[in-house]
C-alpha cells in the first residue's frame, strides 16, 4: 500500500523532502527529478488511501528522520486527497516525533472545476506543480 522510494539516493539522513503522492503524478515527479540530478528527494507512493497505511507510511518516514514531507496531488486542493491524507499523514509523523510533524501541500490551487480546460494551461501548472514538490 506504500511503495517505496526505487533508486538509489543519498543516506535517509540527508534527504531534505520526501514527496508522498498517489497515481500518475509520480511519474512526472520521478522523470523531472531523474532529469535534474536531485538526489535528495524521495518520492514515496501511497496507492491505497483506505484503510490508510499508518504502519507502512511510518516504517517507511522512519528512514528520512530529518525530512520535510509533502503531499503532491495533481488535482485542485478542494479535490483529490489532501484533505483525507492531511491529518492522517501528521500523525504518523506525531507518532514517529519526526522532525517535521505537518505535511506540505504541493498541488493546484482551489477551483470550481476539475480541469483547466485548456491543455496549454494545464501543462504549465503540471510543471509548476512538480517544481514545487521538487525544490
């Protein structure tokens, strides 16, 4: 239910952000990082949202003790799963006393709609989205 980070990176100490997302967004965050050389961002997925992970996930941040941690959705905040995963993830990281018990939001900002209906805007905010999670 949570898949793990697949490539080798530097120590879990030394991560600075680890990005929790779910569906195809990690595959844009993993091309974008694979392309710009981070090697101290981990990307972890979390594929089944219900019943949530808590043990996984916890085994799982346990490896990046100093970690900032990010949820990344491609949606708009209003939609998808941050406000479902929000709470969930912080208190996995209560329980961990990681150094970093909030997640992040990395995502598009709130709207009526599910998509932008333009295919040019969308990819603008794709991009900016995952630079954000990435920086």
């Amino acid at each position: 239910r949570v898949l793990p980070e697949v490539e080798a990176l530097v120590p879990g100490d030394k991560i600075r952000r680890v990005v929790l997302c779910s569906g195809k967004v990690y595959y844009d965050l993993l091309a974008d990082r694979t392309a710009r050389r981070i090697t101290d961002v981990a990307i972890l997925r979390l594929e089944q949202l219900y019943p949530f992970p808590d043990e996984p996930l916890a085994d799982e941040l346990a490896k990046y003790p100093n970690a900032e941690i990010v949820w990344c959705q491609e949606e708009p905040e209003n939609m998808g799963a941050w406000f479902f995963v929000d709470r969930r993830i912080e208190k996995v990281l209560v329980g961990l006393k990681h150094n970093f018990t909030r997640p992040l939001y990395v995502g598009r900002h709130e709207m009526a709609a599910t998509a932008t209906g333009l295919l040019r805007r969308h990819n603008q905010e794709q991009a900016a989205l995952v630079e954000q999670a990435l920086v």
